[in-house]
C-alpha cells in the first residue's frame, strides 16, 4: 500500500477491492484508513474505516473482530450530526449480533435504528424496510410471531414501493411461515 493516499482513498479503494472479493487487500486498505485517521484526529474517516473493516472481516467469516470495529463505529457515530448514518450502522450491529445468537443486544440496537429512521423524513424505505427485516428477524427467532409478522406486512409494503421483489417475496414467505 502507498503512504501517499487520504484516509477517504484508501476507503474507496477499500470498497473497490471488497466488491471485487479481494477481502486481504480491503482488509489492509481499510486498516491503513484506521492508522491515518487516528494519527490525524479524523473521527470521521476513523468511523467510516471502522465501518468498511467491520464489514470486510464479517465477509472474512471474523464476525467477533467485525463486531469490534462496529461497536468502535457506533461510538463515534453516536456523538456525530448524521442520525441516518448513525442508525444505518447500528442495523449492521445489530444484524450481526442477531446472527450470532446475542439477542437482547440486537433488540436493543434495532429499536433504537428503527426509531431514529421513523423520526427522519429522509430515511430511504429501503434503508427501514431492512432494519424492519432484521428485526423481524429477531423477533420470530425469539417466539414473538405476532408481533414479527406485523413487521413483516410492514416490509413487504415497503419493499413493494422501493420495488425490491426479492425483499417482497421473502416478506411473503415469512408471512406465510408465521401464519401456519
């Protein structure tokens, strides 16, 4: 890697490399983000690093690393002005600890993304019809089926609007499950 790239480069380059499944090489890109970043006080590029590594070692199957790097995230974000971006990664988080069986955790962090995105006028739908989706997630693993399949019928609505047939066929066949 080269010295001579912004920590802003080295993210794009970074996602550059993930897209393309060169995982090592976006793992290292984002790592010299990290390192520039917090030589330099950038607590915004150190969050967007944070970010990019947590979702390459995720990728990397390193999901204890990958919830590190969120939570690094999540605390620099959480004293920042972009709520969106704020709650865009705790949805991550959450997701993250969802899939590793930490529940309570990811309640927690969903509620909280999902009431930052309703409060917002700027929310993208698909940005809530995801954050709905994990946490209805959530919820049918955890026994709470009335109240998942509610989400459900939320985000097949709005994965209807945003026209992802993907989000609506799996909002469908969750509705289905649950209903049987």
């Amino acid at each position: 890697m080269t010295m001579t790239n912004t920590p802003d480069e080295l993210i794009v380059l970074g996602y550059q490399a993930r897209r393309a499944g060169r995982l090592h090489e976006a793992r290292e890109l984002f790592a010299e983000s990290i390192g520039l970043s917090r030589h330099s006080a950038d607590q915004d590029g150190l969050a967007n690093s944070l970010v990019g590594l947590g979702q390459t070692e995720r990728d990397l199957k390193n999901t204890h690393v990958a919830v590190q790097h969120y939570r690094e995230a999540v605390d620099i974000y959480r004293s920042q002005p972009n709520r969106l971006r704020f709650a865009h990664t705790i949805r991550h988080l959450a997701d993250i600890l969802r899939e590793v069986g930490s529940f309570e955790e990811a309640k927690l962090y969903y509620e909280e993304a999902l009431q930052i995105y309703r409060q917002s006028t700027e929310t993208p739908r698909l940005d809530l019809a995801n954050a709905i989706r994990g946490f209805a997630l959530l919820l049918g693993e955890t026994g709470e089926f009335e109240k998942a399949k509610s989400l459900w019928q939320e985000a097949r609505s709005l994965y209807q609007s945003a026209d992802v047939q993907a989000g609506v066929e799996e909002s469908e066949a969750q509705i289905v499950r649950l209903t049987a």
